[in-house]
C-alpha cells in the first residue's frame, strides 16, 4: 500500500499529524494488516489497530537530518488548520513515530 493513500486521507481531514487512530481507520479502510516504521536505525513492524510492535529488523538508513513532514509522501504539503491558523506538523520525525509505537 502506498504512503500517498494514507496522505490522501490525511488531507481530506486536515491532519498534519496522524495519530493512532488515523492509522487504524486507513487500515480498516484498505484491509492493511501491519505498518512498518523506518526509525533511526530500525524497521518497526507493528499491527495498525492496536499499533503493538510485532517485530524489530535493524535498518541502514541514511541519518538524512531532514524529512518531509508526517512522513515521505508524492502528493505535496498536507494543508492543515483553519484559515492559516493552527497549522500542525510533525517536528521531529523520530521522536515522534517512537512515541505513537510506544518507544
């Protein structure tokens, strides 16, 4: 399943920010079973319902400082708030995901 579906689902609620529930509706929405989190040096696998790791793989990534926000996606800015106001974002990518997967 590709990463601009969820964006797609993203933008339609104006969310910059996608939380556990997000991730469970698209899941249920496109029967996903699992989602994989790349994370500094690991691969995430958790279950998109209850956002439980099922396993850890470690994971060469790039140590890239820099990251589109919620995540890697093809479809441009997510738009979010209300007439410019109260725009949210994911700030830091790592910090973040760690903390929705309950690390």
């Amino acid at each position: 399943m590709h990463a601009d579906l969820f964006a797609a689902l993203l933008a339609r609620d104006r969310k910059g920010e996608p939380e556990a529930k997000h991730f469970a509706s698209f899941c249920k929405i496109y029967s996903v079973g699992s989602i994989y989190f790349a994370i500094k040096d690991k691969l995430y696998i958790t279950d998109c319902q209850s956002m439980e790791i099922l396993e850890e793989r470690t994971f060469a990534s790039e140590n890239s400082k820099e990251f589109e926000s919620p995540f890697f996606k093809r479809t441009g800015e997510i738009e979010t708030g209300y007439l410019g106001m109260m725009k949210e974002s994911v700030k830091d990518y790592d910090s973040y995901y760690l903390n929705l997967i309950g690390r």
